[in-house]
C-alpha cells in the first residue's frame, strides 16, 4: 500500500529546503536538525558509522566509506533514474521483512515532475517511487504518520537535506530501526524551475520523461515517443537562466554526497554505470541482500581535476559577483564539449572535481548572500575541499565551536 498524507503548512525559515521538520509536532526541532544552521558531521559521523571522516584519501571528498563500486542491478528497472538500486534495496528490505515501511518519494499525480512523500508498506510499490524528480516536498513529516501507523522497522531514501535532519532527529524518534539510503544531490530548485528549464531545451518540454546530467559531460533527454536526445553540457542554455534560478540553498549546500546514508547510490563516479558508497555494517546488509543482482567492479579514475575545477571557481566567481557568466564563442563551444568526454576526469577523478566545485561554490555563494552564516554553517570538510584553490576562511569566518 502506498500512502500519501497531508501535512500541516511549513513554518517559515530562512535558508531551507522544506525537508519536514518545521511541519512536525515540534517545528522548533529545526533548530537543531537543520543543515543550515550549525551543522556537526563529525559528531553524528561518528554516532552512525562509528567514525568521523579523516581528511585523507577519499574520504576526504565523499566522508566515511566501507567500500566503494562501480555497480549496476541487472535487469535494470524499467522507469528507474540509473538501473533502479535505490528503490531496489528498499524494495528487498520490505520483501525479507526486516522493515514495515520505506518513507520516499512518489511523483504528484498531477505531475511527474514533482516529489509527492509517501509511505510504502508492499515491495511490489516500490515501482511506484522509482525515477528523479526535480524540487522539495517534506519527506520527514512522513515519521510521524509512520510511527502513528504502528511501523516500528523502516527505511527511509532521502537527499543529503533531509538525511542530515534525520539523523539529528533519529535518537529522539522512538522506531526500532532505520535503514538509511541515500542519494547525492546538487542542483535542485523548484519543480516550476526545473519546467521552466525543460522549455529551453525543446519545444515540447511536456513530452520529456527524463533528464539526467551524465558523468561524460552530456545531459540525456528521453520523449513520451521513446526519442532520446544527448546535450553537452557546454552547449546548455545555463547562462541564460535567471539569477536566482537556483535557490541559495542548493548553491551553499554542505554535503554533496549525502555522509550520513549508510549507503549512497549515485552516479558520479560510474562511468555510465551507477555508484556505490558504503558506509557503515547496515549499508553493507542492504547490499548484501541483492546478491547475485548487482554487479560490482572497483571505481576506476583518469585524468587531472585541478584546471576543470579552477574554471569553474572562476566563473563561480563571476556569477557569485553578479556579472554575467563569461560565455565562450559558439564555434569552441562545439571543439570543447568533444574535447571534455575525451579528457576531461574520469570516473573517482570526475567525482572528486564535482564535490571540490560544489564547495567551492557553496563558500563564495554564502560570502555574497548570506555571510554571516559562514562561521556556523560551513564545515570543516568544506574548507578542506577548498583550501588548495586558494579559498580559505577570512576574518570572522573561522568556524565557531
Ligand atoms: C535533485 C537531485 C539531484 C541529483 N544530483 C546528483 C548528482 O549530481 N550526482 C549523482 O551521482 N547523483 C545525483 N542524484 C541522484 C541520482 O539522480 C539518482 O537518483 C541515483 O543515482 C539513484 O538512481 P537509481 O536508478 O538507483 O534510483 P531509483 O531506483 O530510480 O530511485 C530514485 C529514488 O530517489 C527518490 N527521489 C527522486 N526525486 C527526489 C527528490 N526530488 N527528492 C527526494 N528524493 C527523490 C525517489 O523517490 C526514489 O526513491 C540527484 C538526485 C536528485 C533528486
Ligand atoms: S530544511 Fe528542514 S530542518 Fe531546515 S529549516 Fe527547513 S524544515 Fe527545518
Ligand atoms: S542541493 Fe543540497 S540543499 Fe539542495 S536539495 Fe540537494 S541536498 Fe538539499
């Protein structure tokens, strides 16, 4: 069964991205669940994985990790954003019985685009949540209505927002256990953004059921008519988009690769296939409940980040300031967008530019907009990111304990 309750109104926040919370009993939980306040990885780190990342290697870019893959569920799951592994693990949660509930997105009825929270209690619903949609809907308001439900085991998918806010909340929330799986996220704004942005990329944006930005620098639109088209990233009409068309919050965003899921399902390191990260002895048994169904290969890496990532600090830079993104005549556009697939970074490589641009951009967007925030909201792992492209904490920036 899926449900899909009603919430009371989210009380008013500044920097937020509706996760749930302020909808609860207690809206003033916010204070301390939110990501945007003071958020401390290392003590909830340590708390769900029984270590806080070390600023080595690659936890230094992704955070705690047990092991990674390269991985993809066969068959792939028809109407899945990747292969489907997601929803996969917490449909086989449900069907061995070691959950009652899986808290996650559906889409509205009314439209594909946009997250509509629910609460499925049979695996064979999970189809029902597979695929990305684009904007913010309250997922942890789920936890009261579950709990009201009698569901005591449950698992719930989130982004890295909402993931934080959970586990701030978790001790307090009386379930038994909670499977916690998580997706990276970058980019998000609202669902009538996003329709907004589909109608710049073709005349019929009603017809498009799919969208994904690639790791080989291509964003992939699939039609109602089967049709599928490959954008290179460069030839995207971004520079065009109104300046606030991505809310502050998803450009100062501190977690890219959600640390606090005991497993994250993306993409960015997968060449093509999808991308595991897990983190802790809970994510290891949801994967090992798949068996045969996945399959697994190291991550390779190729390439050299450094000059990617110092453009893109650059332009940031630009935009961060208000001037308009410097725009590369049309005719290289075209020689770079063949060049980049070819020798741009690769695989872990591709990934660790995306979280190091991701950090970057979140300490120059807050400087512009909201700086006296820095000092509690930015982590240390971002500084650290950050640190060698010169970006270092300025006076009164220094975080606070
Ligand atoms: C806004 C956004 C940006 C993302 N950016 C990146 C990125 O930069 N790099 C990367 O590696 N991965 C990113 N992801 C994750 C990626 O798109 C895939 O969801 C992930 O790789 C899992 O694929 P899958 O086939 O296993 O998922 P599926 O089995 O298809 O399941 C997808 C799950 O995501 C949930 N979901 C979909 N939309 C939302 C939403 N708006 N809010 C909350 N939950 C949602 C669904 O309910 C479902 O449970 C992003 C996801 C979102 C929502
Ligand atoms: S994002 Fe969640 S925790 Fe933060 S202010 Fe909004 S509702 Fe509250
Ligand atoms: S980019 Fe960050 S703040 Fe925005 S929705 Fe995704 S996880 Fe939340």
């Amino acid at each position: 069964m899926t449900t899909t309750p009603t919430f009371r109104d989210p009380a008013p926040r500044g920097l937020c991205t509706d996760c749930g919370v302020s909808r609860m009993q207690d809206p003033s939980a916010c204070g301390k669940a939110c990501q945007f306040i003071k958020p401390d990885y290392p003590t909830l780190e340590t708390r769900v994985h029984g270590q806080a990342a070390k600023d080595i290697g690659d936890a230094r870019f992704f955070g705690v990790s047990h092991a990674m893959y390269r991985a993809a569920l066969t068959p792939a799951r028809a109407g899945a954003q990747w292969t489907g592994l997601t929803t996969r693990l917490a449909e086989q949660l449900l069907e061995c019985g070691k959950i009652d509930a899986v808290l996650t997105m559906v889409p509205d009825p009314s439209d594909r685009w946009r997250p509509q929270p629910a609460i499925i209690t049979n695996a064979a619903d999970m189809s029902e949540a597979r695929g990305m949609r684009m904007g913010y809907a309250p997922l942890l308001a789920l936890l009261e209505p579950a709990a009201a439900a009698g569901h005591k085991r449950i698992a719930v998918i989130g982004i890295p927002c909402q993931v934080y806010a959970l586990r701030a909340l978790e001790a307090s929330l009386g379930f038994e256990r909670i499977y916690v799986i998580g997706t990276p996220c970058s980019d998000n704004t609202t669902t009538e953004n996003f329709h907004s942005f589909l109608a710049r990329l073709t005349d019929a944006p009603e017809t498009v059921t799919y969208l994904e930005f690639r790791a080989d620098y291509h964003v992939e639109l699939r039609f109602t008519d089967g049709s599928q088209r490959l954008i290179p990233f460069l030839k995207l009409p971004l520079s065009d988009l109104p300046a606030d068309f991505f809310p502050v919050t998803c450009r100062t965003c501190i977690d890219y690769t959600n640390r606090l899921a005991d497993i994250t399902v993306g993409y960015m390191a997968g060449e093509g296939e999808q991308w595991l990260i897990v983190r802790n002895a809970r994510g290891q048994e949801m994967l090992d409940g798949l068996g045969t169904e996945v399959s697994l290969a190291t991550p390779g890496s190729r390439g050299k980040r450094a000059g990617a990532v110092k453009g893109f600090i650059e332009n940031t830079k630009l935009a961060a300031g208000g001037l308009p993104l410097r725009r590369m005549p049309h005719w290289l556009r075209g020689i770079m967008a063949w060049l980049m697939p070819r020798v741009g970074p690769r695989g872990l490589e591709f990934a660790r530019a995306r979280v190091e641009m991701k950090a970057a951009e979140t300490i120059l967007h807050l400087r512009r907009e909201e700086p006296a925030k820095i000092k509690n909201m930015v982590p240390d792992h971002v500084w650290n990111l950050a640190k060698p492209y010169g970006l270092l904490p300025e006076d009164g920036e220094e975080t606070k304990d």
